[in-house]
C-alpha cells in the first residue's frame, strides 16, 4: 500500500534542449506494487515544454493544475485542469505550458518505457 502526498515527494529536473522548465516525479510504480505501470506528474514552469516526439507506447495523461497545450498528432489543443487525454503508440505529441503559472499532468505509462525522459 502506498499513500502519500505529491507535495512531499522530490522532483527531479530534466534537461535536454529539446524541453524546458521540467520536473518529473514519480507517484506509483513497481516499487509500490504496480508491476506494469508507472503513474508519473510532470510540472512545467512558464514557457516550459516537453519534447515534441512519438514512440512505441501508449500514455493516460489527465491535467491536475494549470493551463497548457497538447499537440497531438498535428493539432494544438488547449488542455486545464480535469481534461485528459489518451495518447496513443507512435502518436507525435508535446505538451506546452501556456499560462503564467506550473502546468501540472499525470502521465501513466508501461514501466518498461519510463526510462526515456532525460535527467
């Protein structure tokens, strides 16, 4: 069992110059007991983004907090909190932070792929 609170849980920020103003923290994972699955938010600051890519696997993605963009597939879509989005395998994608304040998302994914974000 695993109960916590995001607000006590470190970030670590990632780089690449492909994104900007990132920071990934990982809610529940194999180490919890999900043994498949990886429940991740990311927080992107003002002006932050994420790489603009497509891969192998599928995401859930639902917005807790903020204002921002999902380009999926060719179109810009503006997202706030409670929408959601599932982005299918090998769908181009990036999420962007529009507002002034942090973008916040949860992003679940297979666990064997959570190891492509950059730290």
């Amino acid at each position: 069992m695993t109960i916590g609170h995001i607000d006590q849980l470190a970030g670590a920020a990632l780089a690449g110059d492909d994104l900007r103003a990132v920071v990934k923290k990982i809610l529940v994972s194999p180490a919890d007991g999900w043994s498949d699955h990886v429940m991740r938010v990311f927080e992107l600051g003002p002006g932050g983004f994420t790489p603009r890519h497509a891969h192998d696997w599928f995401h859930v993605n639902y917005v807790i907090d903020g204002e921002g963009s999902l380009f999926l597939e060719g179109v810009e879509h503006p997202v706030v909190a409670g929408s959601y989005a599932f982005v299918p395998a090998g769908a181009e994608h990036q999420f962007r932070n529009t507002g002034g304040r942090p973008f916040r998302f949860i992003c679940i994914v297979p666990e064997a792929y959570d190891q492509g974000w950059r730290k």
